[in-house]
C-alpha cells in the first residue's frame, strides 16, 4: 500500500525561515503526526526552492554564488524544522541532481508530445514573484499586483505550455470533486479564476536574462521557469532512491495532501495539475489553502520587514507553546493576527486548563494511591470521551485544526470541572469511598492519557513528557490506547507542565 503522501511548499532558500514558513511546516507536521497516530504509514516532504532570478540577486547581495547561498539556506531550513521539532521524511532541494534529471526528463516528454511550443513574449515580469503580468494587471504605475513592487518590461523568446487547452478538464475535475481544494472559500476563488480564459503559461526565461535554472533540454540557451522546476519537486521527493529502507522502486506520488498559503494557491491549483494532466501524472488528491499571519493587519513577510522569527520566539517560550498557539489561534483556511497578548492568552489556557489538570491528577494519585492506580478500575464519563473522540477525528478529516483542538481542550475543562464535583479529596477522607475515589482517579488519567493521543501532534515535547509523569512507557496511539493504558506504572509529579513565569 502507497503511504499517506503529504508536503509542504518548498520554501526560497534567498531568505531566513519566517513565521509564515513555519506556520506552514508546523501544520503539515501536525497532519502528518496525527496520521502516524491513527495507525496511517505517513511520508511528509519538505525543501527548498533554490533556482530563480530572486535567488540569483540574493546571492549577489551577499557575494556568493547561488549554489552556495542554497547550500547555506537549505541547511538553515533544516536545522529550523528540527529545532521545531518537524517529522519530515525527505528534504528536497531543487539542485539535487535527481530532481534536475527528472524536471528534464518531462520537459522532453512534454516538448515531444507537442505541450510546449515557442513564441515571442513582450509583457512585464516581476522578478521578486518570478511571474509576468499583462499590461492591464500591472496598471499604469506599473507596479506587481502581488508585492507592489515595479515590473520590468520584457521582449523576449519564450517557451510556453499548453496550459489553456486543459481549462475544461480542470473546471471538470474541480466541480466533480468538491473537497480538491479546500477551504471553499478559496476552492471559489479558483473557480472564479478559471471563469477567464486560460492563458498557456511561460515555462522558460532566456539564459542571457537569467542563467540560474535547470536548462532546457531541447533549448540550450533558456532555463525552466523557476515555479515548473519547483512544483515538480513534489515528484522527485515522492520517490525514494536506493539508500532509503523502502527500495529502489518506491514512489508515493500522488500525494494524498498537499499543504500551501492562499498566496500559491493558483500555481497548486491551475499550473501544477494542468502541468501533470500533461505529464500523464495523478492529480494530488487534496490540496489545503492556509491564510496568513498579519502584522497589524498587513502579511507578515520579509519584506515589509514585519516579520517575527520562529526560532527566536523557540528559544523564549520552547517549540511547544509556538506549535500550539499558531495552530490554536488561527482558523485553519482563514487570517489571524499575531500578537504577543494573543499569545499570551493561548499559552495561559494550556498552563491553567490542561496543566492544572495534568498535575491536580498526577499529585492526588501521588498522594491517595501511593502513585499506582489499581488496574482494572472502572471510570466515568465514557460519553463524554467518545463524543470528544468522534469530533476530534471528524474536525481532523475536515483538516480544521482549530477546532479539532478546541474540542481536546473542552474534555480538560470538563475533567477539571468533575474534579470540583467529586472533590477526591473528601473522598480520600473516608473508607467507604475507596471505589469511587479509584473510579475518579482512573477517570482523570484516562482522559488525560487520550489528551496526550490527541495534542501530541501539535505538543510532542510536552506530550511526550506528560505521558511519562502519567506513568506511561510511551505516548499511545489511538489503536493501542488501552494496551498502554493497561501497562501503566507509577506516576512522577513534578513542576509545572507549562510555567507561567516564562511569559
Ligand atoms: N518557493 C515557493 C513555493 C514553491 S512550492 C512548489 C514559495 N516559497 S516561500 O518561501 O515564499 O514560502 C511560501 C509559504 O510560506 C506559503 O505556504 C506561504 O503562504 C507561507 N507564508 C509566507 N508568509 C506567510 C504569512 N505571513 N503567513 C502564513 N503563511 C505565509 O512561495
């Protein structure tokens, strides 16, 4: 059976890792976590985007050649994505030697199968999103309509795809499947794309303009345009070489989801499956748009010069709270604004909503059961775990993140609110409650073991950590949850899971 293939974009390696990338990685991460947690073989692709006039121009700036500003940068992404505590498969780099073999090898196919033709192209180009505009997007200050940065007006020689005469079966495929894009709001804005005529899509830049690319196989004088080389990256990282433990013959494309900001949501909606539809590849399955963290209501990116560091903000606060309050407070699909009262806010609920509940458990367990809960113990509130269960699963297969962790902390306000009702402490004062001061205990670290299941995809530090005080060998997954269960030993108190003072 093919794994559970999901990827993020690749990011430009002309920049330092933002918080706009790590929201991305960081959501992926939580996807592909959580699939491991329900039994699911999972492969997760990540990169970087290494070709491209940007990337020339910011090797220039630092006076260092592409190549070795790629080198550079790829390490940089991936040391930020461990230090965020990433469970990516495969790294990809779109100067890997492969990845350049194989963007070749489809470009001949799609060259001989008469996809590509050449025609002269006279339009502007923006060389900080690497695309062309026409006359009318540009307007008569000639700025990009993205980046609003000025174009530059180009004449040139230019190969271009076939992209229009696959508008229908796009259209097609978009309506038959209602769930490709998600969330609807952007699957509308495609098709509202798509209710123009399609344009075919320049695939090439001449070399004299810019030499840093892969070369055309059938044109030795232009490079692919940088957006072709990069989407097919997801192609190449589907396949694993010989050195990995799955053989040579192992490939996972299609990739079951995709994961890209609403910002590159046309080039993974229009350019990328028309561009395979051409190749005779599989369409990914899914495609989830995220929104954007905003800076007092504008994106936050490098160059508004607004954005906020993912590895500084680590090293205050630890991975954890990050993953969690970037996860837990944006809508999955929709905008959000960062700020440290938000925040603040976020993390505040973890300390007083499941870390009170986590060490109330644990120290009552200490003191009433010596730290050892007898096995076999009935426990209540099943209802109320299987309701929890059931709308986690159904909000994560929804992709809404959001709410999947919204339901996981409802259960702990719900277990610190039974605690106030059964007051174990009243219980431990009298024998003939030793029944229902077990049944109380056994509830409570029940529900706590499911918390670790559920938030372990966006707290694995944390997760992994209160397993461990809750007596357990390990984190369970949500197919041997009482096994883990049954085997628990005694449980270890200690400080706080979340300290309030690092705020
Ligand atoms: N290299 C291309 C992608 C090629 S994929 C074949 C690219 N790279 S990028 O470095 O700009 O990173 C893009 C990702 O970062 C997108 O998912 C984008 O939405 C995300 N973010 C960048 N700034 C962002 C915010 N302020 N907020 C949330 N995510 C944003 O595009």
């Amino acid at each position: 059976m093919k794994p559970y293939y999901l990827t993020t974009p690749i990011y430009y390696a002309s920049g330092e890792p933002h918080i706009g990338h790590a929201y991305t990685t960081i959501l992926t991460d939580t996807l592909a976590r959580y699939g491991r947690q329900t039994g699911t073989d999972v492969t997760f692709l990540t990169g970087t985007d290494e070709h491209g006039q940007k990337m020339k121009e910011a090797a220039a700036d630092k006076k260092t050649s592409p190549k070795e500003l790629a080198d550079k940068m790829a390490e940089g992404f991936k040391k930020a994505w461990i230090d965020l505590d990433i469970s990516f498969d495969r790294f990809i780099r779109t100067t890997d030697q492969a990845h350049v073999d194989l963007v070749q090898d489809i470009l001949i196919r799609l060259w001989e199968n008469k996809e590509i033709y050449s025609d002269i192209y006279s339009g502007w180009y923006c060389i900080h999103e690497e695309r062309y505009w026409t006359s009318r997007e540009v307007g008569g200050q000639q700025l990009c309509p993205d980046c609003k940065r000025p174009v530059e007006y180009v004449e040139e020689t230019n190969y271009f795809f076939r992209m229009g005469k696959y508008q229908e079966r796009l259209l097609s495929h978009i309506n038959k499947n209602p769930n490709w894009i998600i969330p609807k709001t952007r699957r509308n804005e495609v098709l509202g794309f798509l209710n123009k005529p399609l344009e075919d899509l320049s695939i090439s830049r001449p070399k004299k303009r810019l030499d840093w690319g892969i070369t055309l196989p059938f044109d030795e004088s232009h490079v692919c345009y940088v957006w072709v080389d990069a989407l097919f990256s997801y192609v190449t990282g589907s396949s694993f070489p010989s050195e990995s433990t799955k053989g040579p013959e192992y490939n996972c494309w299609p990739a079951d989801l995709q994961v890209v900001g609403k910002d590159i949501l046309t080039t993974h909606s229009v350019y990328w499956p028309t561009l395979l539809m051409a190749s005779n590849l599989p369409l990914p399955k899914k495609i989830l748009a995220h929104g954007w963290w905003l800076s007092e209501d504008a994106k936050m990116s490098k160059s508004m010069g607004n954005v906020i560091d993912p590895l500084q903000l680590k090293e205050q606060f630890g991975t954890d709270a990050v993953r969690w309050y970037l996860l837990r407070d944006m809508p999955t699909g929709s905008d959000a604004t960062f700020t440290k009262e938000r925040f603040n806010t976020r993390y505040e609920e973890l300390a007083n909503v499941l870390g009170n509940l986590a060490s109330r458990t644990i120290s009552m367990i200490a003191k009433y059961k010596l730290g050892v809960l007898p096995s076999k113990t009935e426990t209540d509130l099943k209802e109320e775990l299987k309701e929890t269960l059931h709308k986690f699963k159904q909000h994560m297969e929804e992709l809404q993140v959001h709410s999947a962790l919204d339901v996981a902390m409802d259960l702990a306000r719900k277990a610190n609110a039974y605690i106030d009702q059964k007051e174990p402490w009243a219980l431990a004062r009298d024998t003939a409650q030793v029944q229902s001061l077990d049944t109380t205990l056994a509830t409570l670290h029940r529900i706590l073991t499911l918390l670790t299941i559920l938030l372990f995809p966006v707290m694995p530090e944390k997760m992994s950590e209160l397993a461990r005080r809750l007596g357990l060998s390990t984190v369970p997954t949500l197919n041997n949850f009482d096994v883990i269960l049954s085997e628990r030993s005694k449980v270890e108190e200690g400080s706080p899971l979340f300290p309030k003072d690092i705020l």
